[in-house]
DNA sequence: CGCAACATTGAAGCTTCTCAATTAAGGTGG
DNA sequence: CCACCTTAATTGAGAAGCTTCAATGTTGCG
C-alpha cells in the first residue's frame, strides 16, 4: 500500500458546497441551517487530504472523530482472522462515516485513488446537535440514506449469482454517481476488482471474468479497466435479479 | 399463510416498558424523557398484534407508519423478479421499523409466530421529534445500531463457507437475545430453516445441512427444531470466522 | 524503461444448489 | 384425544457454479 504522508490540516475553510451536513444545498430537504449554525459547524472542521490506498483509520482505533467525504472514494473494511477481507462499503462525496456506537471503529477506513474530508471530534459534534436539533435532524437523514444503502448491500450479497452481483453493482455505483451530479453512464470504478470483490463475497477472479462475460453479451463495454459504459440498462437490470 | 384478522387495536395504553422509544429505562442511556414527552408519545401510539406470518405491511404499501416491535419477531424481506427472497433483517422487542426516506415500504414486514408492536403515524412522530430533540436523538441512537447490525449481516452473507455463515448467524441470535434481556444459550429460534436459509443467501437444504453437520461435530445440541443448545461457544466462533 | 501491482484467462476440484424422496412436526376437525 | 392433513425438516444423489492454483498479459508509476 502506498504511504503518503500527506495529510494537510493546513486548509481552515470548510467546503461547505461539498460538506453535507453544513451544506446549504442539502439542507434544503429539511429545512437549512442558520448562519450561526454553519459558522459552529465550519469552527470544528478540519479538511484533509489522503493518497492512494491510505488509511484514515484502522479497525479497533478508538472512535473519537466523524468524517465528511468532499472529494474521492472511501472504502470501509473489516478483515477476518481466516485472512480474508470484506469491504463493508464504498463511500463517495457527500457520505458520512462515523455511525457506530462503538468506542472503537469497527472498520478500517482508507482511500481509494485519493480522497477529501471533513473530519469533526465526535465530543465538537455532540455538543452541536444538542445545541442544534437541525443538525441532528440532518444526522438522521444521514443514517438513514446509511441504511437503505446497506440493505441494497445485503440484497446484492445475498441473491443471485456471480454475474447477477456485479451487475447490480455497476447499476448501484451508477444510480449513486447521477445521485450526486455526476455522469450516469460510463461508469467511473475507482476500485480494483479485488476491492469489488471482496464487497461482493467472489474470487476476484471470477469479477474479472463476469466483466469480460457481460461485455461478450454487449450488456457493458469495458472503455478501460477502470472505465465500463453499459450499454444496454434494461438488460443488465432484467440480468440483476432475474436470470 | 395463515391469515389471521387478529389485528386489535383496542388496546390505547401504550406498553411504554417494552417500547423502546418510550421506555425510561432505554433512556437512560441519553438523559430521560420528561412526563410530558412521554404523554405525548403515548396519544400517537397504538398497540397492535399480528398472527403467524401475518403481514404489517407489503413492499410497495405508502410507508405512513412506523413501528417499535414490543413481543415477538418481525421478517423484513425483498421478494426479487426470479422468485427468490432475500430476508434483510429479524428483528425483535425493542427494536424500531421505518427507517427508510422512501415513500413506500422496501420490504414487507411479517410477524414470525405471532408478534405485537406499537404503531406510530409518522406524521405524528415527526411533529413530536420537532418538539421534542431528544426523541429524534433516542431515533439516530436506533439507527446506528440498525447500520451495525446490517454491517454485521454484510459480513456474514459476504464472508465464508455455509457452516461459517449459519454458526456466525446462531451467535448472532444468541448474543441479541441476550442484550435485550433474554437467555443466551438455548437459542431460541422463532423463524424457519427457510427464514434463516433466505437471511443467509443459502438453500433451505444447505442450512438444515448446516444444523446436523454442527451437531455431529458437538458444536450445537439441537433439542428441538427451533431450540439450539450451543455446547462451545469458542469453537463455534472460531469456526464462525476462521475455518 | 523496468518493475510491481493489477487484471485476464485456463483447468481442476470442491462446495453448494437443485431435484427428489422420506420423515417429523403442528394444527384442525371429528 | 386421536387421526389426518398440511407444512416444515431432513437426507441423498447428481449437476452447476464458484474457488483455487497457475500462468500470462496489461497497466501505471518511479
């Protein structure tokens, strides 16, 4: 794994465009934060920079901090005593990390291809909500796009067979990527075939050979590794849990 | 099915012991409820039993209510195009249904052997929740611990062979029985193979498979269908996550 | 340019699924 | 209370799909 020490907490001014709990844009779903309430919010935030595969914690370190992603993807990962890895989820601009009730995280957090966060003290954060209830309200919308989004994770795990997963997979980074304004169809993969793999419980060679199946089918194309355009929805998503 | 029309809404005073939303003693965790909060709690809640496998709601049904489960278990599962079921969660006295940003239910909830729950508008709680912080508080406190126990589901369905999944899945049961007040070691199974086989992503045949092979081995003891006596602990969770 | 990490492809082996038959349990009505 | 009928559970054998091991090709970074 590369190691860059390249965490920059040089940069005080939140992103608040990128940041969604102090973001405007999202707030107004419920409503938006007060001037006061964002300037609170940016006084706690510390925005940082993380390299290629990074760690920005690992499994077992205590959980004194809560973060923001404003750029980049995050994986979290949970690996067992067998050796084996299970990536839990990836997490895009605009996610949060940090609900657990644990003292400790349960998972390692790192980057995948370089990431931006606001990170926050979870005790600066508390203090917040109970000061603030929109920002709690805000937190509850978070944890709840949280669990709709694990529950899809558990419905792709759980059903259908090696090619069925990784096509709801490319349909799910899909939908997400439009969610957040970015392009819909060729579908940008951050993560190695290892690292979907491993989200999908597959040999990562049998990832490699679903892709190359799905494309002789004209279901995707693959423009480069990291680059698959799907070609026909339809069929990939009549694929995903049907055939 | 058996479609029992036992629904009783007779019941007005809300069982606020078992209601975790309600109870005092829940909220201890994060300061207690004034009287009031807890009168008002209770003007908006209505009791309700359901009948062996009957249905609160269906996938697709206007997601109006939420739930708080006071006796019993509840089956949440996806039925997909090809037929299948994917169980996405059991759960059991205390915990809450309706976490979800959805207009409509993404899963059907069924009772499994009976079940009775306290029924909440969500328009009525969201009110409340304006008023009252530390209600939504007690709410995002449930919801982390739903997204760990949907983490913990990830990684059962994603890591390991059939026997490793079906003994993770018996600890599981075991250790929540024993956080909300019940016996940990004759583990009490309320659902069928089948329930547990859909919870899994096995076949029904591959978990009953699953039961005697743990037997054989002198893990488990099953003293009956649905009472499992695990006789090792330790072994069963190394097995759970290392062999 | 060269090395190291990532990805693809092939073949053999093994686990799980599917199909099928049998046994056990649970609930209903006589 | 027992017999019956329906549903649930167990067990077996064969087929399918995934994983593992192994080799080769590709990409991207220093």
């Amino acid at each position: 794994m590369t190691k860059m020490a390249s965490t920059k907490s040089a940069s005080f001014a939140l992103d608040a465009s990128r940041c969604l709990i102090c973001s405007a844009k999202a707030l107004n779903m419920c409503g938006s934060l007060e001037p006061e309430e964002l300037s609170r919010l940016s006084q706690i935030a510390r925005c940082e920079s993380f390299g290629n595969g990074e760690a920005l914690f690992h499994e077992g370190d205590p959980a004194k901090t809560v973060y923001n992603i404003t750029d980049g993807a995050i994986r979290l990962s949970t690996s067992l005593k067998n050796g084996r890895r299970q990536v839990v989820g990836f997490l895009f601009t605009g996610d949060f990390i940090g609900f657990s009730d644990r003292e400790s995280f349960p998972w390692t957090g790192e980057a995948v291809r370089g990431a931006k966060v606001c990170r926050f003290s979870r005790a600066d954060l508390a203090r917040i909500t109970t000061e603030f209830p929109k920002v709690e309200h805000r937190l509850l919308e978070m944890a709840t796009a949280d669990i709709a989004s694990a529950q899809d994770h558990i419905v792709m795990l759980g059903q259908g067979s090696a090619a069925e997963k990784v096509s709801a997979f490319l349909l799910a980074l899909s939908r997400k990527s439009a969610k957040r304004g970015g392009i819909e169809n060729p579908v940008h993969l951050p993560m190695t075939r290892e690292d979907i793999a491993d989200y999908l419980g597959l040999a990562f060679e049998t990832v490699s050979r679903c892709f190359t199946r799905l494309e002789n089918e004209g279901l995707i194309a693959i423009e480069s590794t990291r680059v698959v355009r799907i070609k026909d929805f339809e069929a990939l998503a009549d694929f995903s849990d049907d055939e």
